[in-house]
C-alpha cells in the first residue's frame, strides 16, 4: 500500500499547475526556422544544425554575438566523406538566462567578405 501512495503522490505532483518542471529535452532548430521564434528554456539545450556541402572549402560563421543568453558549447560536423554530399555542422549552446537574441550565420570560403546579408536568421526566445 505504501508504494501504491508514493506513486499517486508522485503523480499528483507531475500533474499540479504552476510546479516546477525539468526542460531536459534539447531544442533543435535550422534552416526551416529562418524568419521564425525558437523558444528554449533557461537550461536546455539548444542544438543549430546547418547544412552545406563536404569539401566545398566552405564553413558555417555566427554572425554576432549571443551572450548572455547563450554560450556556445561544442561544435560537430557529420556526414559522407563524399565531395559534394550533404554535411551538417551542429551548434550546441548553453541557455544562460531569459532574454532574446538573434541568430545568425553565413556559410563562406575562408578569406571571402562577410557579407551584408545573413544566409540564415532567426530569433531566439530563451523563457524562465
């Protein structure tokens, strides 16, 4: 009987209005979030996948700063080892406080002009 209490105890306490609540889950966001809000909560993870092409000589750049609301906190690449095949740099950042921040990057050559105009942009929403 008392695990039985313990465990609808536990659910009531899922299932109150105004509890606290733990955001694990990472948000992802991309290319098909260019013009939009991404909300993400203070401490979860924000993950920005980008997608060019392998061996093209080119690379994703954040245009700007995102402090304080993120911290970047690792970068990977993935894909085939294919010249030309789809390749996907993923940003993962730390969500530090609540505030919002625009996201945006370029995908260049190494030693091209940062141009006037961002391939992708969106805003981000980091909520309490």
């Amino acid at each position: 009987m008392f695990k039985m209490f313990r465990t609808v105890a536990l659910a009531g306490v899922l299932l109150t209005p105004g509890a606290s609540y733990s955001f694990a889950d990472a948000v992802v966001a991309g290319a098909d979030d260019a013009g939009k809000t991404v909300t993400v909560h203070v401490g979860q993870t924000l993950t920005v996948n980008l997608v060019g092409a392998h061996d093209s000589g080119k690379y994703w750049r954040i245009n700007g700063s995102l402090l304080p609301e993120l911290t970047l906190s690792g970068r990977t690449t993935s894909g085939l080892a294919v010249t030309g095949a789809p390749e996907t740099t993923s940003y993962a950042f730390k969500t530090n406080s609540a505030g919002t921040v625009a996201f945006r990057a370029s995908y260049l050559a190494p030693g091209a002009p940062i141009p006037a105009t961002d391939d992708i942009a969106f805003t981000v929403s980091v909520v309490p």
